[in-house]
C-alpha cells in the first residue's frame, strides 16, 4: 500500500486563471475526438452551447439535457433569500429579546410557581436506527463501522475516543439503534445503565470533547426523541436526575451554542434548544429563542442552491435527519413549524440525490464513504420531499449527468474553505461513474470513517488528491491537506462549461472544467474535459496542462492520472501496454485506453457504506512532461 498514497506535499501560493487566449485554444476540442476510436470520423459535433466558462460563484444556465433531471424549482430558490426568524407578535418578539438576553422565564412572569423539569409530549422518531447496533449495545459493546468497544471499557471522558466514536458516544446517537433493536422494557436498562456511566463520568461542563457543542446538541436531541428509554425506572429520584439533566444541558446550550466548532455543530445546538423549548415544560421563550437562532444558522449553512457549504454529503445528510426529528417534535406537541424550516428541508434533499449513484448508494465525496441505499431511501421518506436530483449543483459544486444506464458524478469545484470543512478533500476535479448497480470509477473516500476498521493513520492520504479519481503534479496537492480535516492553500478558483453534443451516431453531454490549484507553483492549469454519450456508453476524457502566468517553463515535472476503480471488477492488460480490460461482476466488459502512455495497475482501497475497508485496484497513466504543459486523452468504453 506504500504508493497508494505516495504525496504529503502540499502546494503553496495561488496564480490566477487562464485568460481569454489560453481559452481560445481549445475551441476546437469540441469538434475533434479525445481518443480516437478508428479510422471513422468523431461523429460527436456541437449542437449548441447550453452554458459558457463561469466562476463558481455565477449560477446556472437552464438546460434540458436531462429529461430525468430537474432544476431546482424557482419558488423553492426564492425560498433561501428569507433566513430572518418566523414573524411573530411583538409580545413575542419581546420574549425572544429578553431570553436572548439571559433572563429566564421567570423573570418575564415573576408571579408564576416556576414548574419542575418535566416533558410534555412524547415524540415518534421517524429515523429508524440500526437494529445490529442495537443488539451489540444489549450484548455490552458499542458497535461502529465494523468495530466492537466494550461499553465497560469505553472513556467517557477525556480525548481517548477516536472521532467516529466520540460522535456516537457523547451524541447518544446510539440510542436510536437501541430503541429499534427490541422492545423498551429490554433496553431500558441499558440506555439508564450508560446514561448514568456518562453522568458520573462528565457530571458539569468541561473543555473535552463531551461539551463540543455539536455533541451537546445531539446528546439533548436525543435525549429527548428517546426520552421513554431513559424515564422508565421506578426509581423516582433517577427519573428527576434525568430530567433535571435535560434541563441544565439546555441552558448550558442556551448561554455557549454561539461558541459552536463549526456552522453545522451550531445548526445541531439551535436544533436541540429549539426542541428542548416545546418538549420541556415552560419552555415557548427558548423555543422562540431557538427557531430564531436556528433560521439564521441554517442561513449561514446552506448554499444558493441547497447544499451545505461543508460540501459532504455526510453533513447534507446530518443537516436533513436534525430537521427532520425537530419536525417530529412540533408534531408530538400538535404544534406547527416555522414554513421556512420546511423550505430548508426541500432545499436540502436535491443536492443529495445529486450524489447518488444508479444503485441507489452514495457517492465517496469530501471524507464519505458509499452510504447504503436503504439508509438514503428512509431519509428520502421521512423527509416527505417528493423531487429530483440537481443537474448542476453549481454553487455546491457538483454536475452530474445521467446517461442510460449510467451516471456520472463531477467535482467542479474549490473544495470547501477551511472554517467549513470537517473532513475536506483535495478532490477537484476528480469524478466517479456507474453502470446500473455497478460502480467503475470511484474515489477512495472513508476520511470521515477513520477510527473504526479504516486506521486513523490512513485519514490524511484518504483526503488527498492521489486517492481521487483525477490528475496529480509530482504527488502534490492541488489543495494543502492539514490535520483536523482542514485544508490549506490551493484550488481558489474553478471554470465550468457544460454543453450538448448531437449528431448522427448519438447525444452526449460534454463538461469542462479547469482549477488553478498548480499555478502558484507550477505555472500550469489542470483542465479536464469529460464526454459521455447519452446511451452511457462511452465516456471520453482529457486531461490537460495549460501554461498560465509569468513561471518559467523549463525542467520537467512528473504527473500521474489515477483511476480508482470499484470493487470485484476483474482486470486483463493489453499487450500494448495502453489498454486495460474490465470485466464487471455485472457480467458487462469495459475497455480502458489511453492515448498516450501506458497504463499501469496499483493497489487501492475503497470504503463501503458500513466504514468498511475494501481492496481494489487504480488505472495509473505516469508521464514525464516538460513545465510547458502537455495533454493526455483517454478512453472508457463499454464492449457488452
């Protein structure tokens, strides 16, 4: 596994863009073949341009190249320009002030016996959660990933626990498993029994990971949606203990979620204040408090077009379940949210069907393995939201183009910026592809997933560029990888131009997309143009290096395409050396050719959906190319 991931290095300053002239000089890419197939001519011509080079930042041009693909709907767009807190009257409006301003109920009614903690609704969870879990947690042991931890060994406090586990031990996340595992009355004990270990062993707030607040907010969330598990001892000064935890947690929540680790953990907070306001008794000022706040962190979470700025499907996800339980507890209070949290939800659910494969399972972006099929379709239901994938996810920076049978998945974008990211990924540029239940190209993914079967030493070359599917100078970095899943300088900018193909032998959709993640040390822009017919047949690529700016251009530079490729696919190299067989456990047979320079195989690894490791093998094309740029073409075909 030495050369899986052979680069650490990291590159530095950033240049700037090509200009028009360097532009101007692939004009002609669009009428000519990446890879010719023969003697025939490319039968591929420009209808039109649906789209031109844009920045990130522009929006979208309407195309209808997808008929099974829809845009974002414009009233649902429209819905994201309004983050301010519900309306409410001003009596209200004086309540939330006043608790924002620490002063408690009490104080806003000072002749009123203050109520003892209590909860006022039982909610339904709409998640289900794992009942394998569940049943590892009855037999004594945490399970994650693949990996059992002892509950009698577990640290409840303290920077002992790996992050994977940290999240599920101090957010209690795995009281949802247990709950869908067995009846209450078997589990009930086990959830008091780790309750009361976790209490004894974090009894007041601390510096540890157990008070990050992104913890503190799906501790209570939980807390609260499972309450019965907790609350079914005969023991009456338990039953009080756990209440009157539920109560200070919430306002410990109330004083420090403005102090979250990042935009996501604060959502996670406001979630948990919110829901604390209608479920624990005297609770509507922090519920107006709450849904105050929660609007205007989501605000500052989502993109234009709905995607979480963190840009991983992981926390796409973890944004829609926290809104999705909060929706069940105004439902156990017959209460009715504020319409723009259903707005969000709407809005969230498209960017994530964008990554989603023809199987059903999850694309493996920004530290995410391959979640589960049925684990998207639960959330898919409980959110209640009936629409399509997003075509060209441009502000959250993913195109995706369903053609036949296959789909293909395209980072366009800079990764996410370091405030941000929680597992970030050099992976611009890179892409995956898929044919009817079967996956060809992949990246590596599982960084996020480290601390269970994938060892935590593996976490920082799984967010490197060389464990995507895309080109890499001298195993550097298009974007620095620094430690706590931040990332550094590189990738600032990125152009996207997407356009139909029609003519006699068929349609096909054309992406290009370049980065300037080597310029600042290379001089050199990394362009990438992808090509596949509209029957999901043939996807045509080239890669090329433009010079741009003032560096000079002599010496020679190494550069490496990978390919990571799937799991199960048998592989058979051709005698020139340019080409490699793919025999699919489907029974289908693919073709790899390069246009150029041999194709190698390497060792790889690719994470599934439980966290689990798997071996599989890369397509590597290395070169030696002179710092004035160079291009390297290729070929993915489907033979039967």
């Amino acid at each position: 596994m030495a050369r899986l991931f052979p680069g650490t290095r990291e590159a530095p300053e950033l240049g700037t863009m090509p200009g028009p002239a360097e532009r101007t000089a692939l004009e002609g890419d669009t009428q000519a073949p990446a890879l010719p197939l023969g003697a025939e001519p490319e039968p591929l011509v420009i209808a039109k341009a649906s789209g031109r080079p844009v920045s990130v930042a522009e929006p979208p041009a309407a195309d209808a190249s997808e008929p099974d693909v829809a845009p974002l709907e414009p009233n649902r767009a429209l819905a994201l320009a309004d983050f301010s807190p519900p309306q409410v009257s001003a009596g209200e409006r004086l309540i939330r002030l006043a608790y924002g301003l620490g002063l408690p109920p009490s104080a806003l009614n000072p002749f009123r016996k203050r109520a003892r903690p209590r909860l006022t609704a039982t909610v339904a969870s709409p998640l289900a959660g794992d009942p394998a879990s569940g049943t590892a947690l009855r037999a004594g042991h945490f399970l994650l990933h693949g990996v059992k931890l002892p509950i009698a060994d577990t640290e409840f406090a303290g920077p002992r626990l790996s992050p994977p586990f940290e999240r599920l031990v101090h957010g209690f996340g795995w009281l949802g498993d247990l709950a869908s595992c067995a009846a209450r009355p078997q589990c009930a004990p086990v959830a008091e029994r780790i309750f009361a270990a976790w209490l004894n062993a974090n009894p007041r707030p601390t510096a540890g990971p157990a008070w990050a607040i992104g913890h503190a907010g799906h501790r209570l969330l939980s807390w609260l949606i499972h309450a019965p598990l907790l609350l079914s001892s005969q023991d009456r000064k338990l039953r009080a203990r756990v209440l009157t935890t539920f109560e200070e947690t919430a306002r410990w929540l109330d004083r420090h979620v403005g102090r979250a680790e990042d935009t996501l953990a604060e959502v996670a907070g406001w979630t948990a204040i919110t829901a604390a306001g209608l479920l624990l008794a005297d609770g509507r000022a922090r519920r107006l408090y709450g849904e105050g706040g929660l609007i205007r962190a989501l605000g500052n979470l989502v993109s234009d077009d709905g995607g979480v700025l963190s840009r991983s499907p992981l926390g796409q996800i973890e944004a829609s379940e926290l809104l999705i339980e909060l929706r069940a507890c105004y439902a156990a209070v017959r209460s009715t949210p504020p319409a723009q949290l259903d707005a969000i939800l709407e809005l969230l659910v498209p960017p994530l069907l964008t990554l989603l494969h023809a199987d059903g399972g999850l694309g493996s972006w920004q530290g995410a393995g391959a979640v589960a099929p049925d684990r998207i379709a639960a959330l898919i239901k409980a959110s209640g939201v009936r629409t399509r994938p997003l075509r060209d996810a441009r502000h959250w920076g993913y195109q995706r183009v369903s053609a036949g049978k296959a789909v293909l998945q395209f980072d366009a974008a800079p990764p996410p910026l370091a405030r941000h990211a929680r597992d970030g990924c050099a992976s611009t540029l890179a892409f995956e592809l898929s044919h009817g239940g079967e996956r060809l190209i992949v990246n590596c993914g599982g960084a996020a997933f480290a601390g269970g079967l994938i060892p935590l030493r593996l976490a920082q070359g799984l967010r490197a560029t060389a464990a995507h599917s895309t080109l890499a100078i001298d195993d550097f970095n298009s974007t620095a990888v620094l430690i706590n899943g931040k990332l550094g300088p590189g990738v600032s900018e990125v152009e996207v131009d997407r356009r139909i193909l029609t003519g006699e032998g068929g349609g096909a959709t054309r992406i290009e997309a370049s980065h300037n993640g080597y310029v600042g040390r290379y001089g050199l822009t990394h362009r990438r143009i992808l090509i596949i017919r509209d029957d999901g047949s043939e996807l045509r690529g080239e890669d090329l290096l433009v010079p741009t700016g003032r560096r000079g251009k002599r010496g020679m530079i190494g550069v490496a395409l990978r390919f990571h490729l799937g799991p199960h696919i048998e592989l058979a190299q051709g005698r020139d050396g340019l080409g490699v067989t793919l025999a699919l456990p489907d029974g289908s047979l693919w073709q790899f050719r390069s246009g150029r320079d041999p194709v190698t195989l390497e060792e790889s690894l690719w994470s599934d959906g439980m966290g689990r490791p798997l071996a599989t093998r890369q397509l590597v094309i290395s070169a030696k190319i002179p710092r004035s740029g160079e291009s390297f073409s290729w070929l993915l075909k489907k033979m039967r």
